[in-house]
C-alpha cells in the first residue's frame, strides 16, 4: 500500500523564511517523478522553482496561491510506493538532509536533469492506484499544518472558527479582526487568507473618516472613497522593510554637482569604434567608481550590527539598480575592481538581462558593498536616494542632456549631467564625501584623470 509522504517548503538560503506561492505547476491525482518542479514561489530575492524529492501520486497541494508559505510549512503530500519513488537517505549530502531538502532549488546553479512531462493517471488500474493512494489523504491533518488546497477540510469544534494556517491567523491579528465574525469561503466554511483581506478591505471602508481641512467646494459633495488594501507582499515587502531599517539606522546626508560629460561620452564613442564588446556608460562610471573608492576607501564600508565598529571591505562588490519585471532590484557585480572596463559592461549587460527577465538568481542580489544608481534612465536629473542597507554609499546619475555650459571661457552647448552622493555620515564626514563625488565629476569631464590610476 502507498505510503504518504510529506514535503514541505525547504531553506530557501539567504535568510529567508517564507515564501509566495505564484503557480502551481501539478495538480492532485498527477503522477510526478522524483524532483519534479511542484509549485514556483516569489521569495523577497528572486521567483524560483520547487522540486520534489518523492515520485508518486499527488494527494494534496497546500497554500492557494498568493499565499505566503513558511518554510517548514507543508508543500504537497505524495502517496509513495513502498522502496520507490523516493531518494535513499544515505544518497543526500548531509548538509541537505539538515535542511530536509534532497537537492538545491532549481536556479541555484545545480544542472536539471531532462524529465519528461506530466502524467496523470487514467482509467484500468491507474484509477485503482488512485482510489488506493487517496486513503491517506483522508487522515486527520495535524493542527498546527497549514490548510491544503485540495483536501479533506479539518472537523470545526462548536464556536471555534474554521481556520487553520497560522498565516490567516496572524494576519488577521496583526489588522485586528476577529475570525469568529469571518465567514469563509472555503471547503467546510475553512477562512482564507482572502477572507480576512475582504474583511480588512470593508473594516476600512466603513471607518468613520478624521476630520480635515479641504478646500470649500459645492455644497453636499461627498468625499472620495476609502480605496483598497494591497498586501505588501515578496519583493515589494523586502524592499520596504528594508528601506524603512536603512531610514531608521541611518544618518545620511546627500551631496551633489553638475558635471560636464562631454569628453566621456566622446570617449566611449572612440571605444565603441573598435571591434569588441560595446562599452556602456554604465560600465564607465563603474570604472570610475572602483577607482574612486580605492582612494576613498572609508566608503566601501558598512557599520557594524551592534554600531560599535566600521568594517572596511577589501573588495567591492558593486551593486547597481536595475528595473525588472518584479520591480527594482539590486544585482551585484562581484569584485568589480578587478574586472576590465569590457569585463565591467559584460557582466553589467548580463545581471541587468537577467533582472530584467526575472531569472536572475537570489544570490546575486546579495553582499553589495557600494551601489551606483543611474536614475537618468527614467529621465530625471537628480534623486536624494536611500542607503541599500548595510551599504555606507550610494552613486546617483542623472540624465545626460544638452544645456548651455562655459566651457573655456564661452558659452556651448555641453552634454551635462547631474552627480549625487549619499553617505552614511558614521562613516566619514563632508570632506571625505564631497572628495569622493569631486573625484568622480573631474573623472566625467576629464576621464584620463583615470590614467593616472590605472
């Protein structure tokens, strides 16, 4: 007889401990193969794909999707055949068995091995297999186990509410509804998480408006409705939790100067002429910036997580802001001061791809230690940006625009752009930044000033 076999979410690394459920990709009553791709979950990193590490019949998915999963949390349930469809233990490397994982999540660098596609069983002794593998299913489910999305829903004890993921429950408490005054829409009366977003929705909508100052208008207008709540959720929830930490923690303070970018552009034109790999003005400010911050190494830092101390790194692993399909992001070129300029736009052309399509992997966007932000791309002149915490320093460029410049004692039209600098005032005071962001602009205008530190 099938035994039935659970697996859930495992350790997603770089400290996370939840995840999103975006699809799911089998269903109950399919027949998987062993770490077969089961469901694709949005961490604050990155979307990945989930694996199983049994083969077998599905007999139960758990997390509707948009629900966030805790790992450790139930995932699916597979009905197993008895020394089959499972990896022996004394195959797993020990790390993994720790983590209750047979193998690493699929984007972390490990080669797929080629599976074929989905079975499902159907009729003759496939449908007997599924009437003898769908017996464990109807097993009472453990109480602290998040509700499955196709299952045998939990017995209601009288009076207590029909709830049983410990995210509904802790949504609901933080947003100060009582569950008992939530009717569910799932199997048996169960309250989802949807439910108690409804819930959340209408609390606001009936909420007795403060009183304000508007300006007078037609007598009997009525004001505008309340609106409605979206959930901060995965990427969008990693950013603003850490967004907020870095304005809490940190004492920045910003600097800025408009510089004249004519040589550096002309420059690139002459490096684009030759054969080779295109040189983008990114790259050149990275090179710029590497530079910089070997004379001013004071910026390639990060306070300590108790304050008491300021850890300079050896290297720098430049961080730069990309726009991808799940939002801003950060990806990290890894001992940028190390590469060529060519090698600097390569690497940069690549992460930014990657962002971009959404398959860039988490580990990539982790461990910056400088972050250059070119923010001319949506047009803009200038920017007061928050620090990317623990990072100490932040690169802002603006737009390169034709304006009316003295440019050796006569009026021209120069191409011009905008530099900001924002620094953790911790770690260095005004003559250490404004050195750093002079340094930077006399690079811009004059970019063999490099020469003399390449």
């Amino acid at each position: 007889m099938p035994v039935v076999r659970e697996f859930t979410l495992p350790d997603l690394g770089e400290g996370l401990t939840e995840a999103e459920v975006v699809r799911w990709l089998v269903e109950v009553g399919e027949v998987i193969a062993i770490d077969q791709p089961v469901v694709e979950v949005e961490t604050a990193k990155a979307v990945v794909e989930v694996p199983c590490p049994y083969g077998g019949v599905v007999t139960a998915l758990f997390g509707a999707v948009g629900e966030e999963v805790l790992v450790g949390a139930p995932l699916v349930t597979v009905a197993v055949s008895p020394g089959e469809g499972e990896r022996p233990l004394a195959a797993v490397p020990v790390v993994e068995r720790a983590a209750e994982v047979e193998r690493p999540l699929v984007g972390y660098g490990v080669a797929e091995p080629d599976r074929g596609g989905r079975r499902r069983r159907v009729g003759g002794g496939g449908a007997a297999a599924v009437a003898r593998a769908s017996a464990p299913v109807a097993a009472p489910v453990p109480e602290a186990a998040p509700a499955p999305v196709a299952a045998v829903a939990p017995a209601v004890a009288g009076g207590v509410p029909a709830v049983i993921s410990p995210l509904v429950r802790r949504l609901a408490r933080e947003q100060g509804v009582e569950l008992a005054a939530v009717a569910g829409s799932g199997p048996d009366g169960l309250i989802m998480r949807a439910d108690v977003e409804r819930a959340v929705a209408a609390k606001v909508a009936v909420a007795p408006a403060a009183p304000a100052v508007t300006p007078a208008g037609p007598v009997g207008t009525a004001p505008s409705g309340a609106g409605s709540v979206v959930p901060l959720r995965g990427l969008r929830k990693a950013v603003a939790e850490k967004l907020g930490r870095s304005h809490r923690e940190i004492p920045a303070a910003t600097c800025w100067v408009d510089a004249d970018a004519t040589e550096l552009m002309a420059l690139r034109r002459q490096l684009n002429a030759v054969p080779g790999p295109k040189v983008s003005v990114l790259a050149l400010l990275a090179r710029i910036c590497t530079v910089g911050l070997e004379r001013f190494p004071d910026l390639n830092s990060s306070v300590t997580a108790d304050g008491s101390g300021i850890l300079r790194h050896s290297a720098v692993h430049l961080g730069f802001a990309a726009q991808g399909e799940r939002g801003l992001v950060v990806p990290v070129v890894r001992d940028a001061q190390r590469l060529t300029t060519e090698q600097l736009g390569e690497e940069l052309g690549r992460l930014t791809e990657a962002a971009r399509t959404g398959a860039i992997a988490p580990a990539e966007l982790t461990g910056g230690t400088f972050t250059l932000n070119n923010y001319g791309v949506f047009g803009v002149d200038g920017s007061t940006p928050i620090l990317n915490h623990p990072e100490a320093a932040m690169l802002g460029v603006g737009r390169i625009v034709a304006k009316p410049w003295v440019h050796q004692g006569e009026l021209a039209v120069r191409e011009v752009t905008q530099l900001s600098f924002t620094f953790d005032h911790r770690v260095c005071d005004g003559g250490t930044a404004g050195g750093f962001l002079r340094f930077v602009a006399d690079c811009v205008e004059q970019p063999g000033v490099l020469l003399r530190r390449l």
